[in-house]
C-alpha cells in the first residue's frame, strides 16, 4: 500500500464516519469508516517507515599506500547515495 492508497482510505472512512446519514441493516458504516481511517493511517505509517528513502554510506580504507615521499598513509573514500 503506498501513500496515495492510504490517503484514499482515510478520506474514504472520514466520508463513511462522518458525512454520510444513511442506515444499513447490519452494519454500522461508521465502524466501517473509522476501520478504513485507521487501515490507512497504519498503511502510510508503515509505507513511511520502511520504503522511504535511506541515506546508505559507504566507508572504504586502503591502509598501507605509500605517497611519493616514501611514508605509508592511509586513504579513505565516503560515497553516499543521497535520494531528493
């Protein structure tokens, strides 16, 4: 489930809670419109906590390489994948 479809949920249980005035035998459609909020409120939750972008880096050290003065130095390089 992504954003889109959560928002969707939501805005479908807000219609089903509180706009709608109408009866089913059976079923209370506000129960059903506040099940859909949460559904989707937890679906973006999660959509959020697991798919959304990471900043990931990655360290490499080369030890032992030697300049041109003959000294030993250690080099290390940082890339990063930065997602905007």
């Amino acid at each position: 489930m992504g954003i889109g479809a959560g928002i969707f949920l939501i805005a479908a249980g807000a219609i089903l809670a509180f706009a709608l005035h109408t009866t089913v035998s059976g079923i209370s459609l506000v129960t059903v419109g506040v099940i859909l909020m949460i559904v989707g409120a937890l679906g973006i939750a999660l959509d959020l906590a697991l798919f959304a972008p990471r900043r990931r880096r990655v360290v490499t050290t080369q030890p032992g390489v030697a300049d041109y003065t003959g000294t030993t130095v250690r080099r290390t390089t940082t890339t990063s994948d930065d997602v905007y």
